[in-house]
C-alpha cells in the first residue's frame, strides 16, 4: 500500500464547488463541520440527516461558532432536495459524502439520490461524485459502484473509508483511504474536500474495494488490540498497581497502542484531550459498530481463503459484550468496565455479575 500524506499540497479552489454530506452521526458531524469551516467564498455546503434534529442543530452549532460561512451552509429535508436545482441555488452537487452506519444504508442512499437524478434530469458536464466514507462490506460497496456507473456513466462512486476515530474527526486528523492507484488518480478537488476533513490521504488500489480492505485490515487490528488493552488493565488491576501510572508507563512502553493511549480506557489519564473514558465512555467508536467491523473483516477473509487467527475469538466476545445493551452503544474503551464485570462462577464458568 502506497502511504502518502497530502496535507501540505498547496491546493485551492478558485470555482464554486457544491458539496453535500450525508449522515451528522458521532463522526459525520466534525467531517461536516470541517468543511464548512474551510469553504472558499464562493462554495456551498448541504447537510442532510434522518433525524431532522441532527441537522437542525447542527447548522446552529457551526454557523453560532463561525457565523461568517453561514450563507454557504443550507439543510436539506429529503435526500429528493439533493437534486433539486432550486434547492441546491441552480447548480449540480459536484461531491456528495455519505457517513452512515451500515452497506443497506449507503445502498439505500445512493439508489434514491441516482433515481431522483435521472427522474429529474442531471447535467453531465458536471458530473456528481459520490464519497463514501462509511465502512460496508466491499460486495455491497462493489454493487452500488456499478450501479451507479451502469445507470449514470458519468457520475462516480468512491470507496472512502476513515481510520482516526472521533478524536481524529473532530481534530480534521482523519486518514483516507481510497480505492485508486496513486495520489496522480485522485482529482484536485477531490484532494481538496478530503483535506478539509483530515491529514492524510492512502491510494489502496486501483480495483474498486481497496480502501475498504485496507480499512477493514486496520479496523480489525484495533478491535483485536481494544481486547488485549482492556485485559492488561483489568491485570493490572487484579495485581494492585494505580492504573494510572500504569497507563503511562504503557504509553512509553512495549505495549502502546492506539486503544492504549490515544483512546485510553482508564479515566483521569488524559483529561486535556477529552476521552471517552472521562465521561462514561459515552461517544467515541461505539462497540457494536467494532463487532460489524469484526464481523466484515472475518466474512472478507473468509472470501479470499484467508482464515483470521484471531477473527472468530474477536467475535466470540464482542457478540457477548454487545449482549448488554449499555455496553453496545458505548465507546469500545468501556471493554475495560465490561471485563470487569466478567466472574468466575463455583463450576469455573464465566458469568457477566451485571446481567444476573
């Protein structure tokens, strides 16, 4: 894999560029945010979610804390208004970002926005590129590509997953990794919207999928380290030791990783940057969304003969802590807290004490 950091291209946009986002969730929010704070003059942002609130208060929050863009920005009420010349001011979206949670989702999404553009009519000249940046399966990624280029050629659907996290949306230090051969492939403007977003930008192929497998490789690697982390401390734990000396000693250490460190699951380690673990582990990379991840990287495995070591234990424990909801739906650093609870009954049988 080609790694190249782009950050410092001395790019911009001199045109006016349309850009639309779909998807103001935990992360799309800060990618959203991003780009309407580093819009040229001349530029647009349209911002759509499900939840209306999302979008309304999205629009509240960016325009009270960068009021100047304000007339740049607009919310949208139906994915229909993305092709709606008189709501997108008589010009073609020339980038739409989707940030959604799963495959169905983006499927969805692009299939209506396609439908709506070849029913009311679509301006070749400037053809719409579609980015996604949610993680899918790369079969379903695949299909909508090709949809997409089957019913309108000149349009495009990129595979454009993330890896940084929250942390890393909300700082604009996300990485890209997209499914083209070199940065030479990627367009200029398309290397300026991304770097609105974040720092570095990964070519993974010229096949369509190759970001997705790069970010599935990653992503499985961290939720297999998030285990190993979450039981060193509870060891740790076990044996004594302050954990948070501990924590820092892991930072400086053998053991330091992204799970350790960057999103520590021992509150009270880091409080300047703000980290889940400091707040009940509530935001942050949910767990259930680690176990799709799990999950995608060990079915894709599987369809290359790759058998994952590791895959099927990964599994085994992020179902079983997904069986708690309050564990499901916070960030994956509260492995550490759900350990915890895990005992060892009379006949040595592991029992969860919080599910009794």
């Amino acid at each position: 894999m080609l790694r190249l950091s782009i950050r410092s291209f001395s790019l911009s946009s001199k045109c006016l560029t349309n850009y639309g986002f779909i998807g103001l969730g935990q992360m799309g929010q800060h990618m959203a945010r991003h780009i309407y704070d580093n819009l040229e003059s001349n530029d647009k942002l349209y911002v759509y979610d499900t939840v209306a609130s999302c979008t309304t208060n999205f629009i509240k929050n960016v325009t009270e804390n960068k009021p100047t863009n304000s007339s740049q920005l607009k919310g949208l009420n139906s994915l229909q208004d993305f092709t709606n010349n008189s709501k997108i001011d008589n010009k073609q979206l020339d980038f739409i970002i989707t940030m959604v949670p799963e495959g169905k989702h983006v499927k969805s999404v692009v299939k209506e926005l396609v439908e709506s553009y070849k029913k009311n009519g679509y301006n070749n000249q400037i053809p719409t590129t579609f980015i996604d940046s949610s993680t899918i399966d790369i079969p379903t990624s695949t299909e909508i590509h090709e949809f997409v280029k089957t019913e309108i050629p000149e349009f495009d659907f990129i595979d454009a997953p993330v890896s940084g996290g929250v942390a890393g949306a909300r700082k604009a230090t996300l990485s890209f990794m997209l499914s083209r051969d070199s940065i030479n492939d990627i367009s200029p403007s398309l290397v300026i919207l991304l770097n609105k977003m974040g720092k570095n930008i990964f070519p993974c192929g010229s096949k369509h999928g190759t970001g997705l497998a790069a970010k599935l490789s990653n992503n499985y690697l961290l939720a297999i380290t998030n285990i190993a982390v979450a039981d060193s401390f509870q060891l740790a734990k076990a044996f004594g030791l302050n954990l948070q000396n501990y924590a820092k000693l892991v930072a400086v250490s053998t053991g330091k990783s992204w799970a350790s460190v960057d999103n520590c699951p021992i509150p009270g380690v880091y409080p300047e940057n703000n980290l889940p673990a400091d707040v009940g582990y509530k935001g942050g990379f949910i767990t259930k969304l680690t176990r799709k991840d799990v999950t995608l990287a060990t079915q894709s495995a599987k369809s290359k003969d790759r058998f994952l070591f590791l895959g099927e234990i990964g599994q085994y424990w992020y179902d079983k802590a997904c069986e708690r909801e309050d564990i499901a739906n916070r960030d994956l650093g509260v492995f550490f807290e759900w350990l915890g609870d895990l005992q060892l009954n009379e006949k040595g049988e592991l029992i969860d004490e919080k599910r009794k």
